[in-house]
C-alpha cells in the first residue's frame, strides 16, 4: 500500500471567548492563524476584577460598582437586583436607550478588530440584534448552526441559560437544547457556556456554579466530537478535562489573558 500524501498545508485555528472589551488583544488574536473564532461575550458592563472599567462603573461610579460586586459574590441577588434598580431609576433616560448606546460603541470597536475570516457566536452578556449591523464580510455570525474550517466541521450555539443575574442573552433550557439538536453531529462543539458538570462549571474567584448545559453534556456523550470549545466561567476549577472521547476545554477569559487558545491540524 502506498503512503498516504502528507498534507501541504496544516490548519490553525485561534479561539477566543470572553473578550469583554479587549479590543487591542483582539486586534492581534487572528495573528499567525487561517481563522478565528470567538465564543462571545464582547461587552464589558463590568470587570470583577477592576471595578473601575466597564458599562456600569461609567454611570454610577466605582464605589457602587464595590457594592454590586460584593453583593453578587455573597449571592444577594435579591439586594444586588434592588441596588440596581435604584441606581437606575435615577437616570434621566431610559435604561435600554443609555445601554444601547454604550453598546454599539464598545461594538463598533470591536467588530473593526476582529480579522478575516472570523466565526463568531453570541455570548450571555450580548446584544444579539445589533451584531447584523456591525459584522462585518469577513465575520461570519453563527447561532445553532454549522461551518466547515480546513476539513473539520464546526457547530456554534450561543448565548446563556437563564439565571439570576438576568443578561441580556439568556435563554429557557428548551431553546437552547434545540439548538444542540439543530447542529447535530461535529468535529469541534463550539459554545459560550460550557457542559454541566461541577468542576467546569464552578468559578474559584466568584465562588460560585455557573450555569452549565445538560442539553450540551447529552449532545457531548452522544456524538462525541473531538472537542468541546467554550468559556464563560472566567476563572474555572478545571479548565480542560476529557468526556468520553471528547476533550473539554475552557478557552480562557481573554479580556484578562489577551491570548488566544490554539487548535491545529
């Protein structure tokens, strides 16, 4: 039997989640790359680890960004809720308005950084309407759906499951189950949030469970992809760990790290 020809041109892809404002890092994450893909979460309402950056420190100050902060560490949703609605309503606009607007800047400068070609699926913190505005050609937005890159293909789904933070992304366990059904079998699972299980989903600095997906584990045991991308847990317990035939890995908090996780091939 003949050798099998070795392939003239091996396939890198660089995967980012998390960006939360970090456009200079995001500028340079294609670099080296034949694509990039990002796993969302691009606006920064709030930095836990400095209170001074983000949506919310701008309009209310970095003393009540502390505050907020504390209180959702502790798990005081309720008085966290209630600080912020009081904050709010002491604005002279409206709150959708005055978040849309800080939106679309952080976006506009954002999507400008992203490189060509770039696969992009939304996170739990984004504005999922406003993303048809500012992609660009060379991004392609993908939400229960799939994409071939160099030879393997790519399922995306976006967005979070339903918490008591209340994100502007936030789906019923319904919606987003169909859309894991809706992608079907892949060689790469690409998510925002990652499969249900402990040690992926626990985050060591907010000392919390993040929401993980049971629909995401299923789908992971029963078609086993080679690998099952995701973030959102900034700070996870595990950050990699292998399921089956499938390797897990949390791609990492880029607005923290500015590096890119990379898959070659």
């Amino acid at each position: 039997m003949a050798p099998t020809p070795a392939r003239n041109h091996r396939t890198r892809v660089h995967v980012v989640s998390d960006v939360h404002g970090n456009a200079r890092d995001l500028a340079r994450a294609g670099e080296g790359a034949d694509a990039l893909v990002c796993l969302g979460d691009l606006v920064l309402f709030l930095d836990y680890a400095d209170h001074s950056r983000g949506i919310f420190p701008d309009l209310f100050g970095v003393e009540n960004a502390d505050r907020i902060v504390a209180l959702r560490t502790a798990r005081r949703f309720e008085e966290a809720r209630l600080l912020g609605a009081s904050l709010w309503a002491g604005l002279q606009e409206n709150r959708a308005t005055v978040i849309e607007e800080a939106v679309r800047k952080q976006y506009a400068e954002l999507f400008t950084a992203f490189p060509t070609p770039t696969y992009a699926t939304y996170g739990n913190v984004d504005m999922p309407p406003l993303w048809r505005e500012y992609a660009g050609p060379g991004t392609t937005v993908l939400d229960g759906e799939r994409v071939e890159i160099g030879g393997r293909v790519f399922g995306f789904v976006g967005g979070g499951l339903r918490t008591p933070m209340r994100t502007p992304y936030e789906i019923s366990d319904e919606e987003y189950a169909a859309k894991i059904e809706a992608v079907g079998e892949v060689d790469v699972l690409c998510t925002h949030i990652p499969p249900e299980v402990p040690e992926l989903v626990y985050d060591t600095v907010a000392r919390r469970f993040e929401r993980g997906s049971r629909a995401l584990l299923d789908a992971i045991r029963r078609t086993r992809p080679r690998y099952s991308l995701f973030g959102h847990v900034h700070q996870p317990l595990v950050k990699r760990m292998r399921i089956g035939a499938t390797e897990c890995v949390n791609v990492g908090h880029f607005a923290s790290t500015g590096t890119p996780w990379a898959l070659e091939w």
